[in-house]
C-alpha cells in the first residue's frame, strides 16, 4: 500500500470535488484525510481503493453508488478515461476509471503523463476543469494573480549614540551555568562541613539516589537491578568529602538561581 496518491488520482479527485459539490459536499474532505488502499489496472481502466477514517463524522447527504463525470486524456491513449468515484451511504470507498473497452494493461498509471481534465454537463458538452477560473473574486484572488507583488520599502535605520545605546552596546558577560559552578574549585577559605551539615546532606542524597532510581525504573523500564548497582556507587562516591562539598556547592547554586529568578 502506498501512502501517497498519484498526482493524476489527486487531480481527478480535486475535479471530482467540484463536479460533485452538490451530491458529496464533502468529498474533498475525505479525500484530503484518507490513504489509498489496493490500485488495479483493470485491462480497460483503473481502480484505486479509498480508505477514510471511519471515525470522521460524515455530511448528511448518505449517498450510495457511482458518481461523477470527470474524463482526462491519459498517455497515448485515443479516447479519454472517464472517473467515477465509488460511495457507500456517503463515504468515500474507491475511484473507477473506464477507458471505454480500450486496452490499458500496458499503462503504467502512476507514471503516465495526462492533460485535458474535464467534466460533461447535462447536455453531453465537455467543460475544462481549471481550478483557478472556479476561485470565487476577492481580495486573495486579486493577490494571487500578481506574479511579483510589491516589495515593502526597507525600514529606516535609527542612529542613537546616547547613554543608554553605549549600555546596550557593551556585550554582557554571561552567568555561570550550574555545571561550570559545580566544577569549579572551592572558593579560598570555604568553611569545611560540620557533622550536622554531613548527616543532612547524606541523608538527602539517598532519597534523591532513591527518587531518581525509583523513576528510573518505573518510567525508564531499567532493570531494577542495575538501577540498585548504580545508585549505590553514585553514594559512595558522593559521600567523600570531596563529593559532599560538591553536592553542599550545587544546592547553594540551586538556590542562588531561585533567588535570582524570583528577584
């Protein structure tokens, strides 16, 4: 199954649209949401399976049947194939196309090139479908036929040499992120951990080992095993003093930053 049209289902379809706006309002809706299913070449035409979301909430014309007059001239074909569009109780469920008992087993129709769509009116006359000449006049019509529409004058530049342009001017210095703070080495003189401050600080950094283990293997799906492996090394590791002050360093950041955002 493909997941894309043909550029010919596409243009047979957008005809299809306008030829049947009055019988399925809502054609081109469907079309626009659905994926083509089986394609056939039939021997004498095509056939290209439809699928729409059965979920999608239908118009409230329920028509069943073969509808559609669109005809196009396809490869080297002599004749034009006429398309019909397959409905069941309203939705959209195939595109027939008949060439008129010519033989098509050797038409590629993916590929073949086509020109002349066109529909048939209630007096058998043929009526060149071109989407543009059906665009309703308006102001977005009148846009578009502007090949190069006018280009808005460059905006003035202003020149300010005041005190405050001389401020803006001056590159600030970026603040240090929280890794560069945790990397960075302990400030001269910092005063060493006291006990209580090392019971505080180990207790918390097995319930946030705990937290985060805990996530890891319920969201993550990691073995429950290896999360316990992990969560003990991380630890021990961070229990020397060394780790210690530099978890003390990065709470501190943390803080300083919550403080800065909420001045």
């Amino acid at each position: 199954m493909s997941a894309r049209f043909t550029k010919l289902e596409r243009e047979v379809m957008a005809a299809m649209a306008h030829d049947l706006r009055r019988v399925a309002p809502d054609l081109a809706g469907q079309f626009e949401e659905s994926l083509p299913g089986t394609r056939r070449n039939t021997g004498s035409g095509l056939f290209t399976a439809i699928i729409v979301n059965s979920r999608r909430p239908l118009s409230v014309e329920r028509a069943t049947g073969r509808f559609g007059t669109v005809h196009a001239m396809v490869g080297a074909l002599p004749d034009p194939i006429a398309f019909q569009v397959e409905l069941l109780n309203g939705r959209l469920v195939a595109l027939h196309g008949d060439a008129y008992g010519l033989d098509t087993r050797a038409v590629d129709f993916a590929r073949v090139p086509y020109d002349q769509v066109f529909t048939v009116n209630d007096r058998g006359d043929s009526i060149a479908f071109e989407p543009a000449a059906l665009m309703p006049p308006g102001p977005l019509t009148d846009l578009q036929r502007h090949a190069e529409p006018a280009q808005p004058a460059p905006p003035r530049t202003l020149v300010n040499v005041g005190p405050l342009q001389r401020l803006q001017d001056t590159e600030p210095v970026p603040a240090p992120s929280l890794i560069e703070t945790l990397l960075a080495p302990a400030p001269a003189g910092a005063a060493p951990l006291d006990k209580d401050e090392k019971i505080s600080l180990i207790i918390g950094l097995w319930v946030a080992i705990a937290a985060a283990g805990f996530i890891a293997v319920v969201v993550f799906d990691i073995p429950i095993v290896f999360a316990g492996v992990l969560g003990i090394f991380a630890g021990r590791a961070l229990q020397t003093p060394k780790g210690l002050a530099l978890v003390k360093r990065g709470m501190e950041a943390y803080r300083r930053a919550r403080a800065e955002r909420s001045a």
